[in-house]
C-alpha cells in the first residue's frame, strides 16, 4: 500500500504542475480560459494576476508532495509522511471548496481530488497496518 500511495501521490503532484502551467503561463490562451469557464478573452486578461498567483499555489503543493515521495524514498519517513499529507491534503481540501462552490465544478472537484485522496487513505491505511 505504500508503493501505491507513492504513486498517487505522484500522478496528483504531476496534475498539479499541470494546471500551476495552464494558470501562470498560458491562462490567457483561449484553449486554457475556455477550460476554466471565462468567458472572453478580455475576462481572462482581467484574471490574469489572479490565476498566476493560483498556479503557483498549485505549483507549491506539488513540490511540497514531491518532497515528501523522495524523503520517504530515502529513508525519511516522519518528514516524507508529513510532507506527502499536508500537500495532498490540501489538494483534497481544495477539491472538496472547488465542489462546493457549484455543480459545474463537479467534474473537476474529482479529477483534482480522487489522487491525493487515494494518496492520503492509503498511505494512511499503510502507516496504521505497518
């Protein structure tokens, strides 16, 4: 169960440098802002600031994890375990305020949040049976 708890955490990490590059460095192309329901092309540039400052929030939890799957992977499992729940954690919370905040929101509430909550509960159920 470690091993696959590493694993999600790792593929939610990934997820998260991938939209840290869709809000800080490409949210003003179309093919991105269309994704996150703006509207025009003027609303993105409006919300530019906004996104980039997001994305780097995202950007952090991904090393954050990352960090924690490598102090883990050398022997560092207090401060690996730590860091993986904190970081994954908080991408679970964020799904969960992301779901809340409409219907519309569902589908991406569950694609942000279905790894770290598969990285936290098994890593969680491995650590108890350990």
């Amino acid at each position: 169960m470690i091993l696959a708890s590493l694993i999600f955490a790792t593929i939610a990490a990934l997820l998260h440098v991938y939209i840290f590059s869709m809000e800080s460095l490409t949210w003003t192309r179309p093919a991105t802002w269309k994704r996150f329901s703006i509207a025009s092309q003027a609303d993105a540039e409006t919300t530019r600031s906004l996104a980039y400052n997001q994305g780097f929030y995202n950007l952090f939890l991904a090393i954050g994890a990352f960090a924690g799957i490598a102090a883990v992977s050398l022997g560092q499992p207090v401060v690996g375990w730590t860091m993986i729940f904190s970081s994954c954690g908080s991408m679970l919370l964020a799904a969960v305020v992301l779901a809340l905040s409409g219907r519309k929101y569902l589908r991406a509430a569950a694609t942000q949040g279905a790894t770290p909550f598969l990285a936290v509960v098994l890593g969680t159920l491995a650590l108890l049976t350990a």
